[in-house]
C-alpha cells in the first residue's frame, strides 16, 4: 500500500512475493514541482514530474515505477502490462522516464520495427544469408505477431517460442536458430531499444553432432570418381576430398587462370578473403584431363564450373554406381577428411589456418574427425611393443607389477572391443 503525502516522506513497498524492499520518496519541492525519488542498485535516483499532478496522479506514477522496479529486481523484462501503463502517461513524463533510466526508449519499438532495422543493417550480406535471416524472421513474427513490444519478451517467450517452432529438429539445428535469435536481439541491445537480451542466458546445447561425421577414405571417393559423368564431377570431388574447398560457395567463381604450377588461388570466398591452396597431384592430374580435352575453346578468364545446376543429384548418382553406401553431410564430410589427413599428417596450424580458411578452435569443433579404430590400434602397437621389450629384456624394466598388469589389461580391452592383435595367453 502507498501512503502519500505533499511533504517529505517515504514512500515503502514490500515485495512479499521476492522478500524484497524497494524504498522511494516523493514530495513537492519549494518551487511546486512534483519528484519522485528512487534508490536502485545503492543509487539515489530522481524522476522529475513538473508542477501539473496532484498527490492521485504522482501515487499512479509511483506505482509504474514500483513495477519497473519489480520486474528488473527479478530479472525479467519488462510486461506488456507495464509498457502499456507508460504509454497512457503523457509524453513529457515519458521522456522523464527515459532520462531517469527506467526505460530506454522501447515503448514503440514493436518486433517488426526490429527485423526491419535488422534486415537493412545485414545488406551487405550474401543473399543467401539475407534470405536465411528473412525466413528466420518470418517464424518469429509468426508466433510472436508483428505488433508485439520487444521489451515484453521474456525468457519464457524465448523457450516456447523454439519449443513451438523447432519441436522435432535436431539439437544441431537448434542451436544455430538460437545463435541467430541472439544476434537480433543483440542488435536491439546494441540499438539502446532493450536493456538485456532474453536469449543471452538460452543455451544452444550442442554445436556439432559427431554420429553424423563420416571419414570417407581415398579408396572410397576414387570409386566414386570412376563412376562419374565427366572430368568436371571429378575435379568437384577431388577440390572438396583432396583440396578441402567448400562446395559450392568456392569452387562456383574459380576460373582456369586461377590454376598455377603449385597452387589454386580462391579469390570470392566472402567468408574469409583470398587465400591458397595447394595443388595438389590428384587435383592437378583431373585438370589438366579438362584442359586438354577442351584444347582452344577456352579462355583464362573463363570460369571452370560453368554450370552447376543438379551438381548433387550427379554426385549421388555416381555414388548409386559405385556401390557406395551414400554418406551423410555430402560434402561437409569430404572436407571434414580432407583436414583430419592434414592434421594427422602434422601440418602447422599456420599452414593448415592458410589452406583451409579456418581457425584451429573451429577445425577441432567441426572437422577434425576421431578415427577411434585408427587410433586405438596405434595404442595397442605402442602396448604391445612395450611389453615386449619389457619381457625380452631389452630395456630396463623401470615399470612396477601393477603397472604391467595394467598395460596387459588395456591390451585385452582393444583386442576384445576392436579385434586388432592377439590376445594375452
């Protein structure tokens, strides 16, 4: 309940419900001017009414104000309830509102204002990405309606809003949505149109989904190549399995002059700027079959892929005719191997950032695959290789009887779980 009066006094207001006691005082000053002082986060405030209230008129105000303070004491944004409240006071109190700290001039500011800005401000996007977003928008202006305040959006809103839309999607897949919901909610942030952003404490769960990563060896895509249409497929494979390059966003603006004794420059990739790749012999060998076949009817400028409409469908087909069992994330997966060779190989992780256009924390993420039966075999070499020369005597024995007991028992383990050596007699 409030108590107020003209002089000065204490305005108190428990919170039963949070335990919490938010304290205000309000008054007329000498000159007749209505204020409303308000104390948060141990700072003395001041809400500036003018000289047109009467003591009805400022406990209504001085109720709104409780409520903002409510609703950041809890941390949720603030309801549609409360913003409607602020939009009956009259204009000048509002900016009074705003100046004080207590909104941030969000009251107009409806979702589909946001995406608006949203969209104009990502124009220098690919199309593709502008088109992603544009579809992402229309989900939440589906559920959440176009005249909804963004301010009124609270983390409860965000979880049934990807409860309702993305049901039945992979956690992969939800976590990327959830990504760009904090990117349009960062940009209202940033825009000074919400004080925080009710996706920000919304975890995403899972970046990468390694049942769906798929090491395709060479002797499986040089099967696949032989089933193929024509040289242009096989150099598509070979870019993506041998060169890692992202099919299609760069191979689609690679023309013949692009091709060097030692390297392929990628000049288009908007993502991470010109770079190298290597050529290596089994790009350069289905190149130079191209060139030649094409004899004079091509020029350097010319692009190599001038056509790649139903580049997949060609792909699957030549996989169908090799007897392949079609492996998931097509291409993603073929680059994926590319790089988990490079890395096991030993390359530098300068050398490996240049050629393939990423950053060590995203190959490990994304791309390096765990080959388990590759590696727990070098595991039971090492082991055996150990125990041997532990009981030939070759080397001094510095192991201790456990510690040989428990190589033994690793031993078994591999050999039982991957049938690779001999068991122990």
């Amino acid at each position: 309940m409030f108590v107020f009066l003209q002089s000065d006094v204490t305005l108190r207001r428990v919170n039963h419900r949070y335990k919490q006691r938010i304290n205000m005082q309000a008054y007329k000053t000498s000159q007749g001017n209505w204020q409303i002082n308000f104390s948060e986060r141990g700072k003395q405030k001041t809400l500036y009414l003018g000289r047109q209230f009467i003591p009805a008129s400022a406990d209504r105000v001085a109720r709104i104000v409780m409520d903002i303070l409510a609703h950041r004491n809890r941390g949720d944004s603030l309801s549609i309830d409360v913003l409607r409240k602020i939009e009956s006071l009259p204009e000048r109190i509002q900016k009074s509102f705003e100046r004080s700290g207590l909104i941030g001039g969000i009251t107009s500011i409806t979702l589909e204002n946001l995406l608006q800005s949203f969209y104009e401000s990502k124009s220098h996007l690919k199309r593709s990405t502008q088109n992603a977003y544009k579809t992402f928008g229309r989900l939440l202006l589906n559920f959440f309606t176009p005249e909804r305040r963004i301010a009124s959006i609270g983390k409860t809103d965000c979880e049934s809003f990807l409860n309702r839309c993305f049901a039945n999607r992979s956690a992969c897949y939800v976590s990327r949505e959830v990504r760009r919901c904090q990117t349009i909610f960062r940009y209202a942030v940033n825009k000074d149109w919400l004080t925080k952003n009710p996706f920000d404490k919304i975890s995403g769960r899972v970046d990468v989904n390694v049942n769906r990563q798929v090491y395709v060896d060479r002797e499986t895509i040089y099967k696949v190549m032989s089933c193929c249409r024509d040289d242009h497929d096989r150099l598509l494979l070979a870019l993506a399995r041998f060169g890692g390059l992202r099919i299609s966003s760069e191979v689609r603006h690679l023309r013949y002059s692009d091709f060097t004794d030692n390297v392929i420059q990628i000049h288009k990739d908007t993502k991470t700027g010109a770079r190298e790749v290597p050529l290596l012999g089994e790009i350069r060998e289905i190149f130079n079959c191209i060139t030649i076949n094409l004899g004079n009817l091509f020029q350097p400028t010319d692009l190599v892929f001038g056509n790649l409409g139903s580049f997949r469908n060609r792909i699957v087909a030549a996989i169908r005719a090799g007897g392949v069992k079609q492996w998931e994330k097509l291409f993603v997966n073929l680059r994926s191997s590319c790089i988990t060779d490079a890395t096991e190989r030993g390359y530098s992780e300068k050398m490996m950032d240049a050629m393939f256009g990423n950053t060590a924390a995203v190959r490990r993420i994304h791309y390096i695959q765990f080959r388990k039966e590759k590696e727990y075999a070098k595991v039971l070499q090492d082991n055996e290789y150990l125990l041997k020369t532990l009981r030939e005597g070759v080397t001094e024995n510095t192991l201790s009887s456990m510690e040989i007991n428990e190589l033994l028992i690793l031993r078994d383990l591999l050999v039982n779980r991957f049938g690779i050596g001999k068991k122990a007699g």
